[in-house]
C-alpha cells in the first residue's frame, strides 16, 4: 500500500512516513480494516506498507486490499480515498484517447507511436524512482482491466489527462444517477463520460434504438442513431438484465418537462464494455 492510517485516523503516504514522527502504530488505510500494517523500506525511493500476513495484522474481509473486487466495488473505494488523499499524493497522469473507437473518426496520416500505448495496470504498482513514459488508456476493456487489477490507493493517484482536460479519474467515471445529476445541475463537462449500470429494457425503432438504464424516477437511456445500426451488433438477449460500462457524451432530452430524461449517445459495439 502506498498509505496508511496514523492512530489518531489521519492518512501518511509513504514517502512522508517518519516511525519518529508519526510513531510505529499505523493501520490499512481502508475505514472498513484498519488491519496494523509496517512500513517497508527498499533501497532510498521505494517505500510502502504491508500487513504482516498473521494475527491481526490480516486485511479483513471488507477490505479495499483483501481481494480482487468488483469494478463497481472498486470505483466506490476509489472514489472514498481520493477524496481522503486529496493533495497528499504525486499524480499519476494516464491519457484518455478513445478516438479509434468512434467510428467516424479519421485519423491522422502521422501519429506518434507512443501515443497508443495502453496502460498496463501492473505498471501503477512500479515505485516512481524513475520517470514514466506517458500511458494511455484507448478502450473500455482497458479501462475495465484498470480498475479490476492495480491497487486502489495508487488508482485513487491517477488523473486522466483528456481533451484538455486534468481530472481524478473518478469524475468521468460513476453510475447513471450521479451522471445525470452532474448534467442537470449544470456541472458536467463536454466529454464522454463512463457510465455503469444495467440494461432494464430495449426499444428498437425503424430510425433509433433505445436502451433503457434507469427507472422512472431517474430515466437514462442509451441512444443509438439508424447511420450507427450496422457497428452495433449486439441483440436484445445481449444487453436486457445485464451490468455493463458505457460511453458517451450526455444529453438532456426536455421535451417531456415533468421529466429530467437523460440520454447518451452510442456509436458502436466498442462504446460497451459487460461487467457481469
């Protein structure tokens, strides 16, 4: 782990940690643990904590650092320790171009080669005693596998640099509730957003398919365009009951005025990715 738990609840990160100055008590990070951990020293950079693997010191079931999670899960823990970290940690900068999944997109006759490298996950766990090159995340199985694989903490470091943009990998990623309360409140950004949830029902039209995510208390619904029909392949009996990531730019649709319908635009079979 690259943070621990001081005894009176406050959060180190590793790099900061002194056993003068903050005393040799220190706990997993995780509220829901608090297993004692100890400070591990290699070499003059590379520093963590480590639960000793006996007697207390065992992550509890609940942890963050337990066991492989759920990408729900695992956004959920995220979320809650960037929010605790805040300025404490070195950002981990990963560049976001999902470009080649749009397919009206033309790409360049020159691209830089290093420009598409996907992210690795076991690469965020490397110690930063040497610079990275810079890393890219191009697809929702990527990003999936992201936070499937690399440890919380550190996914709780990561800023997505994109379309200009420097964000905590958590403001672009959430479930369609919180997204369409961001769009609605004013507070969304002009880019595609991550959304997860399931699919509760599907409506096909001549012109445009609907894929329905939310109820009606909170509409969200998957928009997919007639020009978009044949990179869309997937059937009713893929998608209907099923958990799933999405991406797309959000939109209000307000010609219903008792309602606040929120709808994502979708292009392809790539803009999916399933999570069950």
């Amino acid at each position: 782990m690259n943070a621990a738990r001081l005894q009176d609840g406050t959060i180190i990160v590793a790099k900061d940690y002194s056993p003068e100055n903050h005393g040799l008590e220190i706990y997993c990070m995780d509220i829901a643990c608090r297993a004692p951990v100890h400070f591990v020293q290699e070499g003059k950079k590379v520093s963590f904590f480590k639960t000793s693997g006996k007697g207390e010191s065992v992550h509890k079931e609940l942890c963050a650092f337990a066991a492989k999670m759920t990408f729900e899960r695992s956004l959920f823990k995220v979320t809650q320790f960037q929010q605790e970290l805040k300025s404490q940690v070195d950002p981990i900068m990963v560049r976001l171009n999902t470009n080649k999944l749009d397919p009206d997109y033309v790409p360049r006759s020159v691209e830089r080669e290093g420009n598409n490298k996907e992210v690795d996950a076991r690469e965020l766990k490397i110690s930063n005693d040497s610079p990275k090159p810079p890393q890219t995340v191009s697809s929702l199985k990527s990003l999936k596998k992201l936070f499937q694989t690399a440890d919380p903490d550190l996914l709780a470091s990561i800023f997505i640099s994109y379309n200009g943009h420097k964000l905590p990998i958590t403001d672009l990623i959430s479930d369609q509730y919180i997204a369409a309360k961001k769009l609605w409140q004013g507070t969304s950004l002009n880019v595609n957003y991550f959304i997860h949830g399931e699919v509760t029902s599907i409506v096909r039209l001549d012109k445009v398919w609907y894929f329905n995510m939310g109820d009606d208390r909170f509409p969200f619904t998957l928009v997919v365009f007639e020009k978009y029909f044949e990179h869309f392949t997937y059937t009713d009996e893929d998608l209907l009951n099923r958990t799933i990531l999405v991406m797309g730019r959000l939109k209000k649709n307000d010609f219903n005025k008792d309602k606040f319908v929120t709808e994502m635009v979708i292009k392809a079979d790539a803009y999916i990715e399933f999570l069950d």
